[in-house]
C-alpha cells in the first residue's frame, strides 16, 4: 500500500510490506534527493527534509 498527500508537502509518503533488501534499494536511489527515510517494522517513511 502506497500512501500520498500531495496538497501537504510536510505529511509523510508511507509504503508498507517492504523487506530490508527493498529498502536499502530505494535508499540508494533517492539518497541524494534531500529526503529523510526512516524504517521500521517493514514500513518505510519518506519525509521532505525541512531546511
């Protein structure tokens, strides 16, 4: 499950079901992207880092 708000740039874009191996895979794709990811539990959380 994919989850977005594009009206609130500050909510967090959630996906859920992920393995390790999928995470450090998106990790390294958007690394250089000025986001924040944090993993838990299978669930990652993509933030917008705020300056």
């Amino acid at each position: 499950m994919i989850t977005t708000l594009i009206e609130r740039e500050t909510e967090p874009i959630l996906i859920s079901d992920l393995t390790w191996r999928e995470f450090k895979a998106v990790e390294q794709l958007i690394e250089r992207l000025g986001l924040s990811l944090s993993f838990l539990d299978g669930v990652l959380e993509i933030r917008k880092m705020l300056l």
